[in-house]
C-alpha cells in the first residue's frame, strides 16, 4: 500500500495544482493477485469530476495468464507534475492466454491468447476498441514464431501528421491487419527475425517488411543490421 501527494503552487495567489494518491497490490493464495489505486487533483477551477482510479485482477497458474483491468478517468483530472494520455475517459481490457508444453518435436511451450479492450467518453460514446488474437510457438532451442490478427478502432479528436505530407484528420477509423513473425536465440553466434505485416491503418493500406540480422563472435561482443 502505498500514497503519494505532490504539490505545485507559484507565486501568484491562487495558482496551484496539487494530488493526493492512494494505491495498493495484494495477494491472495499462490495464483490470484489484484491491484488498484485511486488518485484525486485540486485545481482552482476544476471543482468536480477530478478523480481517477483503476482496478485490475490477474490469475496465473502454469498453463493459464487471465488477467483484466478497469479504468475510469474524470473530464477534470489534471495532473500537472504526470502525464494522462486522456481523460474523459471509461477503460476496460480482459486478456486470456493458454501455455501448455506439448509433446511436439523442437517445441517448448505454445501460447494461444487473445486480448480484447473498449474504450468510451463517460457519455458512452466510443474512443477505442482493441481486438488481439495471437498463436505463439516457443522452441526449445530458443526463438518463437508468431501469427497475429489485430481488429482495433480508434476515434481521432485532434488531427496529426505521421508524415511531412500525411495527416490524420479528425473522425472514426478501422485499423485491421495480421502478422507473422519469426525469430532466433539471440545467445546464438549468428541469429536474426523477420516480421511481414499487411493490413488497413487510418484509412489506407500498410504493408510492413522487418529484418533483422546479428553476428556475436564472443559472448560480449556482437553486430547487428
């Protein structure tokens, strides 16, 4: 448990923005642990709706990972001395992964999980959805091989440019595309990874190569390219 207070205040009269924080992390048994805080900003004038908090509970055994949160943030929440990426806000997120170690030649663990998060304003309109579907092979040797499925939904409210000549413009947009990725032990004299993904991204078409080669020819020293 623990609580945090910050206090920024000028010389004008008046002129000040202070927060007071209380969050805690618990245990419960050998699997289950929870989490959660609740914080509060003092502004002059932003009297109400300054709150924020957050719950999150998670089990981990040894061939399950579910996990999920909750977040609510207030339009006036104002941390000065932090940093919100948004506030307005009501967050939720659920994660469910299967580890099993199969009797499958080279292979250590697979990893099957999905991930699916929904976010409104607090007057329900829609911000952001995230879907999250992923088959992980880990290999006994080192290295993993990934195929991944991505459905998300982001709502722009303020217009910015990924290019000189690109701009995202204000409004609702679709952003799906699938991945393959694969890569080596990196402990390895020569090891490496490639990912190739191909889909939709702010309303045009994205296609992604990555590679990666690297060369240690002792156990400090190595290149990559």
């Amino acid at each position: 448990v623990g609580i945090l207070l910050t206090n920024r205040q000028s010389t004008i009269a008046g002129d000040y923005n202070r927060a007071f924080a209380l969050d805690g992390d618990f245990l419960f048994g050998d699997n289950l642990s929870v989490s959660s805080y609740y914080a509060q900003t003092f502004t002059p004038y932003l009297k109400e709706k300054n709150a924020a908090g957050k719950f999150s509970a998670k089990w981990v055994s040894d061939f399950w990972e579910i996990r999920g949160h909750y977040l609510d943030i207030q339009a006036n929440f104002n941390a000065e001395m932090g940093f919100v990426k948004r506030t307005d806000i009501r967050s939720g997120e659920f994660y469910l992964g299967y580890t099993p170690e199969p009797d499958l030649p080279m292979v250590r663990q697979l990893n099957p999980h999905i991930m699916v998060s929904y976010t409104t304003d607090h007057a329900g309109k829609r911000l952001e959805r995230q879907f999250h579907a992923d088959m992980v092979v880990n290999y006994i040797g080192g290295g993993r091989t990934g195929l991944q499925w991505n459905d998300n939904f982001d709502f722009v409210d303020i217009p910015f440019a990924i290019q000189e000549d690109i701009t995202i413009t204000v409004g609702p947009y679709s952003i799906r595309y699938w991945e393959l990725n694969h890569s080596t032990d990196e402990s390895r004299n020569v090891y490496g990874e490639a990912k190739i993904r191909n889909g939709k991204f702010y309303g045009g078409d994205s296609l992604i190569l990555n590679g990666k080669l690297g060369l240690r020819p002792v156990h400090d020293f190595w290149l990559e390219c």
